[in-house]
C-alpha cells in the first residue's frame, strides 16, 4: 500500500537455483514486510541435506541510528552446517551440532546481543589438519562474547582448549581476552610442517582480533625449493 499517509511494502520472497558453493540453498519462508522505515522479517533458510534451517525473524530499522533494532537469529543441529562453506577450502565442517539463539537488540550503528551459541561433537578438516571431538560454548552478553567451554583434538595426539571473554564488535576495556592452550598440534604451512606447544591470548573483539602469546616449534621440516643466483658476468649457477 503506497502512496498513503504510511507506506507498507509485503513481498513473499523465493530461491531459484540458488547454491552457497555446491550446496543447494532452500528458502522455507521468505516474508518481508517494509512499514514506516522498518523491515520486518520472517525468514528461513536451509542448506540442502540439512534437516534444519537457519531462522531470522523480526525488525530492521532502514536508519542504521535507529534503536528499534529486534532481531533473533536460531538455528540447531545441522541448520548453520552450509555457513561453513564460506570458509572452504581452509575448513570443512564434515560432522556434528550447532545450537544457535540470539536476540540483536539496540540499533545497527550500535548491536546489543544476547544468547548463546554451542557446538557438540563436531568434526572438520582444517588447514590439511583433522579436526574431531570438537565442544564450545560461547555466551552473548551485550557487548561481550563469553567462551565457557573449548575444545578439541587436532590431529593424531594434539589438542587444543581455552576459555575467556571478548568483544563482541568493538573492543571493551577491561576484558580479559581469551586464552588457547595448545598441544602438540600439527600444522602445515606452505614449505613447512612442524609441532606446536605453547599458550595464545586473543584480545579485542571478534571483528578486530589481537594475537600474542609464546609458541614453542618443534619436530619440523622445511621445503626449500632449489634457485638461483646470477652474477655479474651472465652466467648462472644453481644454489
């Protein structure tokens, strides 16, 4: 209904063959409704394969200032596995449980969150590593993401575990950061292989990530490809 004293705008929105990489993509609802400046959602997106989908339902002020910002974002078991395609071919997420509730609140310049997100009995590949028995449990707090719970066995005897607080958008003073303990874990870079042991601390926010800490290399090898080097008369030797 244009043209009156308030403008609304409802559209039933579909997906035609519609992929995130190789995987279908399915909208189960697609309600949107524009009234005075708002956006309100009614929405549900499935991954092919997936016996879930991921659901987002409320108001989206147009004005980013606006505080009348309601969003809640859910999704369980295997409705967020087709997100994971955007971080292939460094990670695969091949098994496990993703349980998702958050409420958005505030304006978009400026989100408050609320809920939780938890990961149960995961697996994946990550860097050429294999990555199982991975548990999490992270906690949305206003500004803040709280990580209760973390870990995960990496390779063929390493691990990886860790807990802490952080930002969630922007860093908040007086966080302690988020701790890693890593042990014995694989990785491979380009030209190298080796073992990691040691301690990381992440600070700042999701969005804005500070690394320090003291990793200790062990077990490793190089790949040094043959070169070259040309001197001064033309002639090349090989090094």
């Amino acid at each position: 209904h244009l043209g009156r004293r308030r403008d609304q705008l409802q559209v039933d929105l579909g997906l035609r063959d519609a992929a995130l990489n190789d995987t279908a993509l399915t909208l189960d609802r697609g309600r949107v409704l524009l009234q005075n400046q708002v956006l309100v959602l009614d929405l549900a997106l499935r991954g092919a394969g997936a016996n879930n989908s991921l659901e987002m339902a409320g108001r989206v002020p147009l004005d980013p200032r606006s505080p009348d910002l309601e969003l809640r974002v859910a999704s369980r078991d295997d409705g967020l596995r087709f997100l994971t395609h955007l971080a292939e071919p460094a990670v695969r997420w091949t098994s496990g449980k993703a349980d998702l509730q958050l409420l958005v609140r505030g304006s978009l310049q400026d989100p408050i969150a609320n809920g939780f997100v938890r990961l149960r009995g995961g697996e994946l590949q990550c860097f050429g590593q294999r990555v199982e028995a991975v548990e999490a449990l992270a906690l949305f707090d206003f500004q803040q993401v709280v990580v209760q719970e973390l870990a995960a066995r990496v390779g063929p005897g390493g691990s990886i575990s860790g807990k802490g607080t952080l930002g969630l958008l922007r860093p908040v003073a007086g966080l302690p950061g988020l701790n890693l303990t890593v042990k014995t874990l694989p990785f491979t870079l380009p030209r190298i292989k080796a073992m990691a042991n040691g301690q990381l601390h992440l600070d700042g926010s999701l969005n804005a990530l500070r690394v320090g800490g003291d990793l200790a290399i062990s077990k490793g090898s190089i790949n040094v490809a043959p070169s070259e080097i040309a001197p001064a008369n033309g002639s090349r030797k090989p090094v």
